[in-house]
C-alpha cells in the first residue's frame, strides 16, 4: 500500500470520527453506512463481543451508547495507520491496511448502559481500537472499552483493587505527538518497529518452567528506558518506571499465565503490527496466549487454555522505548475462568438498591 492509500484511510477514519462527534441519533445510521462496509464484521470487547452488518452494528453498539452518552465525542491522542508487513509469527496478516487509535470516549452519562445505571455526570470511557480497511471503508473493526472503570466512576468495584495506579483518566503522550495524520519519515517507522520487535523476541525467551519469578532472561532493559510510563486497564493499573511495570504488573501476569510460544494456529485475529514515525502499534484478539497456571487477581487457577483481547500503542524516544499504552479485555479474560464480573457488578447494584 502507497503513503497516499494510507493517508486515504486515515482521512476517511478521522472524518468519521469528526461527523460522530456532531451527529444526533436521527442522523447517525448515515453517518455509519457511509463509512462502514455492509458486511463489517465488528468486534468489541466483553459484554458487547461480536457484532455482523453495518444495521446490526447500528442498532447494537452504536445507537445504546449514543442513547447513554448523547454528547459523545471522540478524543484520540494516539492515531495512526498503515500496511502490516507480516513476520515469521504473523505473516497471515501481510498487506492488509490499518488504521489504529487510542484515547478517551467523552460524554454525559444519562441513560443506563450495559446495565451500569447512569450517573448523570460527564464520564470517560478509554478505548482503543483497530479497523481493516478496503476499498476505503471499515472493513473489520476491533474495539476496546474499559467498561471496569465505568462501573467504577458509577459506584461499582468488581476486581481487587489494581497493584497499578487506578483512577482518573490515562494520559496520553506526554509530547502530545500522537495525532499522526500526515506522511512520517520512512527510516524512522522502520527503527520504531525493530525496536518493537526486538523486545517481542526478548519476551519470549522467557520460560515459565525454568524462570519462575525470575525475568532476567528477557533483558527488558534493553528495550525501555528505566522511567517508562505504562498504562494498563482497570484492574492492573498504570506504571510509572520499569520497575514498577516489573512489580506491578509482568510478575503477577507471569505467575498467572506465563506461558509463552504457544501455538496460535488457527486461533483469533492478529492486529496489524505498524510502525509510523515514533509510534507502533499491534494487538491480538481472541488469540491463544497461555494456561491459567496460578491465582490472579484472587482468582485460583483452572488450568484452562485461555485466549486473550489486548492492543498495544509504543512510543519509541531514542534508542528505548518510553511510552505504552495497553488496554486488556479483562471482563473476557475472568469470564474464561469463570468469574461474572458483569455479574459481580448485577449483584452490587441489587444490594444498594435494597437499601
């Protein structure tokens, strides 16, 4: 794909996002068609999963949450796009064409939303999401929302309070660089990516079996700088350095899950795995990632093969990288091992209500 295709793609997903932003409930079906295939195959996270047809698209995911929110708006501070070259491990995604982003949904909360009640009160919904494009419209779509921190801002906690910092809104790049809606040095994006995946290749020598605790084997060090910033969803919480990210959150993960190298034939989607000036981005959806080896989040461990949702935006400064933002379908991870957090969540509203 051409710089130009791409700027194509990032101008019909912006322009998109600007009309949503501005669109009332009697406009938005228009609004959708122009810019989604009839056929998209559109994916959100846990509770709302998958969604086929632009009608059903409207009337499941897109109308709901304009009908919570009415004042929605879009507020990206990582926005990019491009072709994914396929790897050794992903070459099944080579040539297709992505646009990514991450950032805030912003709007008055007045009407119940997936069964959290409203609140009345402006509230912020951190998403990130990965669209294919053909033929200049949204082909597949793949969507992250922290539903958790909504229940949270409503009054409802349903994981363990998070070892990361929880609460308020997840910063975005503290050089405010993300938006990348024009042409980006060609050098560059390759040297982001190869850093990107140089410190992919690092995780995988880790071996749960042989390591344990230990993470020497994947010389992180290497790849981020020693006051890298990195921002998890409601339930792992934000690091602020590398030593936190190591305390906070790799150690649990690892000691919950850990496997890694597994065999990923034939499971999930792979995001487009982009580098476009300082900034990379990549996901996997639905995609096998390890067993559930031991307690997370106080939830004992099954033993069961589990798949995983969960988006990455990097920014490289230099030679290391700086900044990560990182949503997680944590709602479809603990569900796999069979704990309800909408549930959870049921059972909180039904015992205030009693009161």
């Amino acid at each position: 794909m051409s710089n130009q295709q791409n700027q194509i793609n990032k101008e019909v997903v912006w322009d998109f996002w600007q009309k949503l932003n501005h669109v009332g409930l009697e406009n938005l079906p228009d609004v959708v068609r122009a810019a989604v295939h009839d056929d998209v195959d559109w994916n959100v996270s846990a509770p709302i999963d998958r969604i086929v047809g632009v009608e059903t698209t409207i009337s499941e995911f897109w109308l709901p949450l304009l009908r919570a929110f009415p004042d929605l708006k879009h507020k990206p501070y990582v926005f990019m796009g491009g072709i994914d070259e396929g790897s050794k491990l992903y070459a099944t995604t080579a040539g297709e064409q992505w646009v990514s982003g991450c950032g805030y949904l912003t709007g008055s909360f007045v009407n119940d939303w997936l069964g959290i009640p409203a609140t009345g009160k402006k509230t912020n919904i951190w998403f990130g999401l990965f669209y294919v494009m053909r033929d200049g419209k949204i082909a597949e779509s793949y969507i992250q929302l922290d539903v958790l921190a909504v229940m949270r801002g409503a009054g409802y906690q349903v994981l363990p309070p998070a070892f990361g910092a929880e609460g308020g809104k997840v910063p975005g790049p503290v050089a405010k660089d993300g938006i990348l809606l024009t042409e980006y040095d060609a050098l560059e994006s390759r040297k982001s990516l190869q850093l990107v995946q140089a410190m992919g290749r690092g995780l995988r020598r880790y071996v749960r079996s042989r390591d344990g605790g230990d993470m020497r084997a994947m010389e992180q060090d290497k790849y981020w700088h020693p006051d890298m910033k990195w921002y998890g969803p409601s339930g792992i919480g934000a690091c602020f350095s590398l030593e936190e990210f190591e305390d906070f959150h790799q150690r649990p993960w690892l000691h919950g899950f850990g496997d890694r190298n597994l065999s990923r034939e034939g499971s999930g989607r792979v995001m487009g795995r982009i580098g476009e000036g300082k900034y990379v981005c990549g996901g996997i959806w639905d995609t096998v990632f390890s067993r559930h080896h031991g307690e997370y989040a106080g939830i004992p461990a099954t033993g069961k093969l589990l798949t995983l949702r969960d988006f990455d935006w990097w920014k490289r400064e230099g030679d290391y990288l700086i900044e990560n933002w990182v949503p997680i379908d944590m709602i479809d991870l603990c569900r796999q091992i069979g704990v309800d957090l909408m549930e959870r969540m049921r059972r909180q509203r039904d015992a205030q209500e009693r009161k």
